[in-house]
C-alpha cells in the first residue's frame, strides 16, 4: 500500500517555488564556484593594477572625527558592520585569501552542494548555502566585537557556507560513511555525523586557544555555518520545536509509543492509513521527505512495519 506511490518508491525533490525559467542549465553549485573564481580573479587584477581600490582592500577614513582603519567594502568586518555596511555579510562569502584557500572551499562545497542541490531544489539549497554563510558571518562579528585583538580584521571566504552543507548534510545522513582524502592522498572512512563532531571540535578548539590553533583561520564563523545547518534541517526543514513547545502545550494523556504509532484495536487499517499516515505522504509528494518531524517519521516507519506483518 505504501508503495503504491512512486515518492516512495524513490523521492524526488523539486522546489515547486522556482519557475522553470530561472532554472539555470548548470547547477548552482558549480555557478557558485565559477563566481568564487571570478570574483577571486577580480581580486588579483584590482591589488596589481588598482592598488588603491577600496573594494577588496583595506584602507582609512575618519569615524566621528578619529582615523579609523576599514578592510573594505567587500570583505566582512567589525567596522565595516558599525559602519552601516551590511552587504559584507553576504560579499563575503564570494571573496578569498589565496588559491589554497579557494580550492578547499571549492572543493567541499562541490562534494556536499550537488546531492544537497539535487535533495532540495535550488531555492532551499541556495538559502541553506547564503544563510550559512551569513549566520557566520554574524558569529564572527560578534566574538570580534568582544575579542578585537584575537579575531578582528577584515574575513573572507566561502568557509561557513561549507560547514553549513557538511552540517546539514550530517543531520541528513548520519550514519552515511564517507571516505576522506587527508592531504589528497591518504584515505579516509568515517560517518557523516563523526565529521560534523569532528569539524565542531576542531573550530572549538582553534576558538578557544587562537593563537595556538590554527590562527588566522575564522573559526566562529565555521561554528556559525554549522549552527546554521543545524538549524536549518532539524528546525526548518523537518519542524522539530518539540522543546520549545513542551511547555507551551496542554498536557495529553500519555499513550504507549505502540498506541500513538499504530492502528487502534478499534481502528481498520484502511481508516488508520486515511487518517494518519496518507496526510504524511502528501506532504512527502509536496515537500519532500526532508519535511517530516521526527512523529511523522515513526508514524511512517510503524506503518510499513504492521503493513509487512499484515
């Protein structure tokens, strides 16, 4: 019975909300990374031949009457945002400090963006990827606000948005195992959730000693991206406020997990799957598995289990 819907048999995300005409015949995510380059070149023409330009570099000005530094308007920073330049939290992310540093971003976002592209559609994939990069952004500002002289100066870099898809990804498919090229050479294989720990501990680690650990790198704004990706799947996406709303809500009678998950003595089969469990696949066809909360996940799961014991 449950597989008599084909998005069962195999999902296909489509976000309905982008007319076909907006469409673009490459995916976004290699879009994205042909920006990243371009917008890189731009920035070794405008130093070599444009030194003075004020776009990509820093440069003086007087704020209320003191001479205060500005790392330009492009790149995200603690003055750039006091003065009113909003725009560095997304310019940011196009921007980049070397080659290095453009291929590890690039290339992350390559390996995660394309399934995350493809499970999403392109208006929640490109939210997922922006809002990440800009919820980094917000982080780092803000530690460097209160740490100027650890982690102030102008950041640049498509980082937090990379984090934001490897979190994301990781709540996704957890126990998906992935093999990892450590220098490009050496394998290895790890779950998705273990690199998303790992990824977490490592910016923590790097926050918390900066000038031991990798200094210079923006760790908070990687901990904004994941923070952001987090978010996004478990809250956004599948709905799960069930914390939030614990003591907002009215007490219910408790049920066993058995009772709430399965058909009623009293109960058919054919009224439980009408009642319960077809309102969960309609919204699978409109909204993709992704939106499901974790009820409707057991909801579904019971239900294939008592249709295979029937």
């Amino acid at each position: 019975m449950l597989d008599d819907r084909d998005y069962m048999r195999q999902p296909e995300y489509h976000d309905s909300g982008w007319k076909s005409s907006f469409r673009p015949r490459w995916s976004w995510t290699v879009i994205l990374l042909v920006l990243y380059t371009l917008v890189f070149l731009a920035e070794l023409i405008g130093g070599k031949f444009f030194p003075d330009n004020h776009l990509f570099h820093g440069y003086d000005a007087f704020v209320n009457g003191r001479l205060q530094y500005f790392p330009g308007y492009l790149p995200l920073s603690l003055e750039g945002i006091e003065h009113g330049y909003a725009w560095q939290l997304i310019t940011y992310q196009f921007m980049h400090a070397g080659w290095l540093h453009l291929f590890l971003n690039g290339w992350v976002i390559y390996m995660f963006g394309r399934e995350l592209e493809h499970l999403l559609g392109a208006g929640k994939y490109l939210t997922l990827i922006f809002s990440s990069g800009a919820i980094g952004g917000v982080f780092q500002v803000i530690v460097a606000w209160f740490w100027p002289q650890y982690f102030g100066g102008g950041v640049v870099g498509a980082s937090a948005c990379a984090f934001g898809l490897i979190a994301a990804y990781a709540m996704m498919f957890p126990n998906l195992e992935l093999t990892l090229l450590i220098f490009f050479v050496i394998p290895v294989k790890l779950r998705a959730k273990t690199l998303l720990i790992g990824s977490a501990v490592i910016a923590l680690a790097g926050f918390a000693f900066p000038k031991a650990i990798m200094p210079g790198v923006a760790h908070a704004a990687h901990l904004g991206g994941m923070a952001m990706g987090w978010f996004f799947v478990r809250k956004i996406m599948q709905g799960d406020w069930s914390r939030l709303e614990g003591a907002l809500k009215p007490a219910e009678k408790k049920l066993s997990r058995r009772a709430r998950l399965e058909p009623a003595d009293d109960q058919t089969d054919t009224s439980f799957m009408e009642s319960e469990v077809d309102p969960i696949l309609d919204k699978i066809s409109a909204h993709g598995i992704q939106s499901l909360t974790a009820r409707e996940r057991q909801i579904l799961e019971a239900a294939r289990k008592h249709v295979g014991r029937s």
